[in-house]
C-alpha cells in the first residue's frame, strides 16, 4: 500500500459479467458485503498499487435500477455519517453509435445524453427534452464528467485537451461542493405543428436547436454521415481533429465523446444512424444517464466508461446474425482495466497535490 490517504470511489456495473474483472483485480482484499437495506452485491477492496479504495456495486440492467442504486449506496453512507465518495464510476459495455467503434474499444464519456427522454411531435420528429426539474424548467440536454477525472483520463490515454486546467482534488465533507454545470437552455418548440408539411420546417428547427446548444464535439462525434469505410472521413482537418480525441491505456483504444443512455437497446442501423446525428453520441448504454443525474444530486463526481461490446453498423444489412455481436465472456473487461488505470493515476494526482 502507498502512503497517503485513502480515497473511496464507488463503481457501479449493471451487471455480474461486467463487474468480474474489476472483482478479481480486488481479490486479494475483497470484502463481498450488500448495500444495507437493499439486495445489491457489495465488494470492497484496495486497489493495487494505489491508495483508491474501490466500493464495485453491481445494480442491474435498466435507468430504474441503477437510479436506485447510485442512490441507496450515496445515500447511506451519509446516514451513517460517511463523507461522500471521491467520485462515481460507471463502468460496464455500450452498443456503437459510429462504424468506427471496434469490439473492445473504449469509449470515456465527456458527457452523458438521455437519449430516450424525447418528444415525438404531431410531424414525428423527434425533439431531444433531456432532463428536466419541472414542466416549465429549463432542459439540461447532458450531464458533463467530472473535469478533474477526465483531465487524468486524458492524460493516460495520451489526448491533449482544449480545457483549461483543473484541480483535480476531490471534494471532501469539509470542502465547498463543486458547482453544478449550468443547465443548458433550449428554444422553445413551435407552438403548432398542423400538418405533414410543417415536418421540414420542424427539421430544420431541430437542426438548429443541436448545433446552437450541443456543447463542441470533437469530430469523433461526428454525424454517420462523416464517416468513410471503417474509420472517421471527412476533411483532413476533421481527421486530424478525431485523432486529437482518441488515443491508447496500453493495448486499448480509448475514444472521448458523448454517451448515450437510454432504456431502450436500438440495433436498427438507420435508427443507430438518426440517434448521432441528432445527439452527437458515440455509443449507447443503459445506466449512466440515470447515475450521472443522482450523482449531480449529491454533487458527487462522475465519469462514465464504456466499452463497445457490439456495433450493429459494421454487419452486411442482410445478416440476421449481427457480425460484431456481444461475447458475454469480455463484455466489460476493456472498460475495467481502463478504470483500474485511470483510478491509479487519479489517485497519484490527488496525493502528490500541494496543500491548500
């Protein structure tokens, strides 16, 4: 064990196969416990070779689920009178939004975007609400990372950022809980959309409503359309600036981009297609939007990390059997090695911070 104090972060899997591998690299210290009141498995365990102490909840599939436990682990450690963790990871497998994405890549998010908070208007189009406080409120179209963690993730993977520095100390129970991100606003919708013709001109809003409001997108969340053959087209600027946004942990690609969540698993290629050019997302999963959202009720910091488990736009549209589909052996394992990575480094920034 490294000296410095220990840092707990709580990980959350939705499901066993994914939480396997970070379980075995806990082994030596595991403590397999449930969250009280609940029944949710609960390992807890030194990292090696760091000073992170690592809660692994496993929640199961779906927002509902995972809502509640995010919840029920925040909140009873502070019950108990336990400060909040140091972060929030989750951590598991996604289904690829952008041809690009291969089985085993890794995808840190920048922000999570509830793609299946939507309104289908009287046209059919569909109008992103994302997440909302009341009727009225503003809409908050995605929840951002933690600064600080996605600065380290960075960092590892070998990416440069745009960002402006950060400090990546934790909040702790004695220290100002960091600032939510400021909701991101959104024009109102048309007041009446009579007929079929008003589809285009409702098109054309929605166009305008991503493009003035999606924060910038490295072009590794570019539309589909972008895309040529197996990896990111386009221009050479827009080449250079994917590459800029994707990087290597050891033998794993880790790309940075926006992830989806939603309870709904789309597999229909033209559907995948629609999903990123409206939201700008790399690929899709079933639990982070739920968790970011308790997480930035608890002002707790969050990151998600994925990997891509199957992409359903890399099969020949007359298979029935996808060509990349989902090996329930592996499904999980890049992400938890890249989260054991970045946890270690994480953990080393904080310790060797200057006080203060």
């Amino acid at each position: 064990m490294r000296s410095g104090a220990q840092r707990t972060v709580v990980v959350l899997c939705a499901v066993e196969e994914e939480a396997v591998h970070l379980r075995r690299t806990l082994a030596l210290t595991a403590v397999d416990t449930t969250v009280p009141g609940t029944r949710l498995r609960k390992t807890t365990g030194l990292l090696p070779k760091s000073n992170v102490v690592i809660e692994l909840v496993v929640t199961r599939i779906g927002q509902a689920h995972a809502a509640a436990a995010a919840t029920a682990v925040l909140l009873e450690r502070s019950l108990r009178g336990a400060p909040p963790p140091s972060a929030v990871v989750s951590c598991g497998c996604a289904g690829a939004h952008v041809k690009s994405l291969n089985l085993g890549d890794v995808v840190v998010g920048t922000a999570v975007k509830p793609i299946g908070q939507v309104k289908v208007a009287p046209s059919g189009a569909i109008l992103p609400k994302g997440f909302r406080d009341t009727c009225q409120s503003r809409t908050v179209l995605e929840l951002p990372a933690d600064k600080g963690l996605l600065e380290t993730a960075r960092s590892l993977a070998g990416v440069c950022s745009d960002d402006p520095p950060h400090n990546p100390r934790p909040h702790s129970v004695d220290s100002a809980p960091p600032p939510r991100a400021p909701p991101v606003s959104v024009p109102p919708e048309p007041e009446a959309l009579r007929d079929e013709g008003a589809r285009e001109s409702e098109s054309a809003l929605l166009s305008t409503l991503v493009s003035d409001h999606t924060p910038r997108r490295c072009s590794a969340d570019m539309p589909a359309s972008a895309e040529k053959d197996a990896g990111l087209g386009g221009t050479t600027a827009a080449r250079g600036a994917a590459a800029r946004c994707s990087g290597w942990v050891g033998r794993t690609k880790v790309v940075f981009g926006s992830v989806g969540s939603t309870d709904t698993w789309n597999c229909h290629r033209d559907q995948l297609h629609s999903i990123h050019g409206v939201f700008g997302t790399l690929c899709e999963e079933m639990e982070a939007g739920a968790v970011a959202a308790v997480c930035a009720e608890y002002s707790v910091p969050f990151i998600a990390v994925k990997d891509i488990a199957n992409n359903e736009l890399k099969r020949d549209r007359g298979m029935t059997v996808p060509a990349a589909s989902i090996d329930h052996e592996t499904i999980g394992k890049a992400a938890a090695e890249v989260t054991v990575a970045l946890l270690r480094r994480w953990g080393d920034e904080v310790d060797t911070e200057p006080p203060g």
